[in-house]
C-alpha cells in the first residue's frame, strides 16, 4: 500500500490535508506520486491530525523490507533525541 492508497483507506483526500498549516499542496503531491518522502517530524504531524499510526504512515512509504528497519531505527532514533531534549 502506497500513501495515496492508506489515505483513501482511511477516508481522506491530499485536500482534506491542506486544511492544516504544517502541510501544503505540493509537500502532499510528492508524497502520494512518491516523489519525496516527509521527514519523520511530518509523519508525526500527520500521525496527530489523522488519527493514522505513524507505523502505518511510514510502511505506506516504503518498499522493502530493509528500508522498513532502516526507518524505523531512524524513527526509534529521533524520538529518543526528542526525550531528552
């Protein structure tokens, strides 16, 4: 499942994202071609204003098994940082 296909599974549209100011239109159009992919500080965002498990964003960004664990080590990473900050 692609990320334009996890925000149609959950009801929404790349519209319905723009109505909040971290986000904007072309941001969530390279998102949703997989142009680009958000910075773990948008997937939490995004986790926040959709009720969308940051675990479901970010396996809806990637294709293979190894940049699954390389993103989530990343992610595990970062929120550590973000504690002890």
């Amino acid at each position: 499942m692609n990320f334009k296909e996890l925000l149609a599974k959950n009801n929404l549209r790349q519209r319905d994202l723009l109505k909040y100011p971290s986000f904007n239109r072309s941001m969530i159009g390279n998102w949703c071609s997989g142009y680009r992919r958000p910075t773990l500080e948008s997937i939490v965002e995004l986790s926040k204003c959709t009720g969308i498990g940051i675990e479901e964003i970010i396996y809806s960004l990637i294709e293979t098994k190894k940049e699954r664990k390389e993103i989530a080590n990343a992610y595990r990473r970062w929120k550590k940082r973000i504690r002890n900050a």
